[in-house]
C-alpha cells in the first residue's frame, strides 16, 4: 500500500511488553470511535458540502491547481481498494486485522476504516467504493484513477500463503467496477508472478485490454529478479503491458521477512527486458541494500532509484509515481530532488496512494510549512480543503508544492497521462 504511520506488527520492535500496551490502548481505543476517527479521517463535513464552506483562499488554490490541465485529463496512478467479501471469491481482509491478539494490524485496519469513510461493518465493500465514488464526483473536472487488484501472497513453488496475505482483491473486481464507472476508473489488475497459472491469468486479462499489473512485492512476497518473473516479463511485453511495483520499505502492511523485495536495483530485470515499469512512491522512503557495492550498505532507497533513472539504458523505460511524497515519513530531500529536476519531470506520474491521503496523522502540513515547500497560508487553505475532499487535498498539495530555493513545482505534464503510457479503457 504505501509507507503509512505504523509499526510492521511483526518485527523486532513489537515486544512483549509493547504488545501489551498497545492491547490497553486497542481496547480502549475500539470504545471511543471519535478518537480513532482524530487520528484516521476527522473530516469536516461531506464532499458535496465543500464548495459552499471553503475559505476565498481555499478556493483561490482549487482554481491555480487546475490551471493548464484539460477537463478530464487529471490522472491518478495509485489509488487502493479493499473490501470484504460477498462470499469467498470477493475481496478478503486478513482475520488478523479484527484479533486483539494483533494490536498493531487491529489498529491499523481501525484507522483505513476511519479514513476510507466506514462505518458500517456489515457494508465495508460498499461503503469505500461509495466514499470514492463521492469524492471524486465531487472534484470538478476530474480525470481517471487507477483503482488496484491485490494478489495473494504466494511461495516460490506456486502454492498460496493465506498467512502471509494482508489483504486480496481479485482482478474482477475491480475491472467490473471500472466497467460500471468507466468514466472514473482504470482497472490495475495485480497477478503474482509464482503462480502455477500466472501466464494464463495475465493474457485472459491482456485479451480484456487491460493494461497495467501492480505488484506490491514486499507484502506479496515478489522478487521482481528472479528467474520465476522472466516468462511473466516477456509476456507483459508482447502484450504492452506496464508494471506498477512498490519501490523502498513498506510499513502499511505485513512484509515479514521481504523488506529488501522493495530494493528499486530488483527492477533492472524487468527493464533490461523491455517492459515500462513505473517505480510506485519513487523509492522516497527508507533504506536498501546497494547490491553494486562490494560492502552492500544499507543506503536511502531513493539514491539508488536515481542510478536507475540516470542509466540512459532505462530513458523511456522506468518511470516513478508522487505516491506518499508528502508523508512526514518520507524524505525531504528527496521530494527536494524530485522537484529541481526538470528532467525528471517528463517521467514522473501523478499518485495519491488513497486512502493514505485520508489519514489525518499522515500529511502533516505544519512539517511542509518549515521545509519552506508551502506557505503557512497555503497550509491553511489546504486543510480546509482536507477537511471535505482529502483526494482533492493530495492533488492540490502536490500542485502547490515547490521547491524551497529555486520555487520550481511539478508542470501540469505530472498530472495527466504521459504519451508514452497506454491510455486504457475502463473495460
């Protein structure tokens, strides 16, 4: 998903005595919904309620952030969608999430709910598609967003691992919700490479003319260099197909043992294969093993994607996504470089990681304020409109952002879809 505020449950940190803490605080915390809802979504009222309620300056910043972009044209690579259920072919979401004895993913589950707008627990599925649906009906001029199937997570002889699978939301989906709201949706189908039928799944979907495949490999367990990916990549190939893969470390979700399958050097194989690969959050937080150095440091993960950018093998090949740039998690610097380098830009897409956005605690705009990317009036302005739309709110910021010295922002080419990427249909 992305790099949300959370500790991975699993790792070192969560001791015995952590647990226990967090278990008193998940107890009480599942009483008093206001709380969760402070640190999740704490809105201030719907969607349809903010063109009536926001500030003159609020709109003003509405208005620049569209300048130069066509109606319709805005573009969003990078928006999730879970559920749970109807029935056992429908979306799942781990037990784990709902079991005290797993505080922190309980957690976790209680503040995406809070952000995606859930409050009924019988209706999860509904009820998120509904919220997105909404606030995007309510971005004026709005273009496409690129809604996300999740794989399970699967061993290297092609067996599932229920265990390891934090969520799934299988292909149909979310083709069948871009073919019901074609004006709204691209269906990002996700299939896991070590699958015994992973050829077979990915031209069945190809043949539907979708196009793009997301891998979160870290929390699907996905090494994107292995020889088990090279039939996989040559058939993304022939079909024209682009890999959407998680680059950096991932805190969101359950990653065990994968950390390191968030290294961007992994992705040299499916591009010294021909296959367009955008690299989702631009590698912008944590660190990985540089496999080039003989001493195999751990260094920023976003260093080593800028090798990859820089290599003139990988120019019209490797692209990065502006998912979770903003998070208070995630490098300063690196959205610094990000901004300033003009010839980035034209390989640089627009991503919101939705419904991270949605995260009260996530995007904290005091913190771009003191990095000098936005003005403390802009700030104001910009949590109004989170206060109604945080989807319009993770546009409007990145449009505004600039870059502390120099004032450079990210050109309207950012936002929308480049030329080179397949244009696609919602079904």
């Amino acid at each position: 998903m992305g790099t949300a505020m959370f500790f991975n449950p699993d790792s070192s940190l969560a001791n015995a005595a952590a647990c226990s803490l967090v278990l008193t605080l998940s107890i009480a915390l599942t009483s008093c919904t206001p709380l969760w809802n402070r640190v999740g979504g704490n809105f201030t009222g719907a969607p349809a309620e903010m063109a009536g309620s926001l500030s003159p300056g609020a709109r003003e910043l509405i208005r620049r952030a569209f300048e130069g972009i066509e109606p319709g044209s805005l573009a969003d690579f990078h928006v999730h969608v879970f559920g749970e259920g109807p029935g056992d072919d429908g979306p799942f979401v781990n037990p784990s999430a709902r079991s005290l004895l797993h505080p922190y993913r309980m957690m976790q589950y209680r503040v995406y709910q809070s952000a995606s707008g859930i409050h009924n627990e019988g209706r999860v599925s509904e009820q998120y598609v509904e919220r997105l649906v909404d606030l995007i009906r309510h971005i004026e001029g709005h273009g496409r967003f690129f809604i996300y199937a999740m794989d399970r997570h699967y061993r290297p002889d092609g067996t599932p691992d229920l265990q390891a699978t934090t969520f799934y939301v299988p292909n149909e989906y979310v083709v069948d919700l871009a073919g019901r709201n074609p004006e709204l949706f691209v269906p990002v189908i996700s299939v896991h490479p070590y699958r015994k039928d992973a050829l077979t799944e990915l031209e069945r979907w190809a043949h539907q003319g979708c196009r793009y495949v997301k891998w979160l490999t870290t929390a699907q367990g996905i090494d994107p260099s292995s020889p088990l990916t090279e039939p996989f990549y040559r058939t993304m190939k022939e079909h024209g197909m682009v890999l959407l893969a998680h680059t950096g470390e991932e805190l969101a979700l359950f990653t065990g043992e994968n950390g390191e399958l968030g290294n961007p050097l992994l992705l040299r194989t499916p591009l010294d294969q021909g296959v367009t690969v955008v690299a989702l959050h631009s590698a912008t937080y944590g660190k990985n093993i540089d496999l080039d150095s003989p001493g195999r440091q751990k260094v920023p993960s976003f260093e080593l994607l800028l090798r990859l950018m820089d290599d003139p093998r990988y120019a019209t090949l490797l692209y990065g996504d502006l998912a979770g740039v903003t998070f208070f998690n995630h490098s300063a610097e690196a959205l610094m470089t990000l901004l300033v380098r003009d010839d980035l830009h034209p390989r640089l897409v627009n991503g919101s990681d939705y419904p991270l956005p949605a995260i009260n605690f996530l995007v904290m705009t005091g913190r771009l304020v003191r990095h000098g990317f936005i003005t403390e009036e802009e700030r104001r302005s910009l949590d109004e409109i989170y206060g109604f739309n945080p989807l319009l709110f993770d546009f409007v910021l990145k449009r505004t952002l600039r870059h502390p010295a120099t004032g450079r922002r990210f050109p309207v080419t950012v936002f929308q879809n480049p030329p080179a990427l397949p244009a696609q249909r919602g079904r």
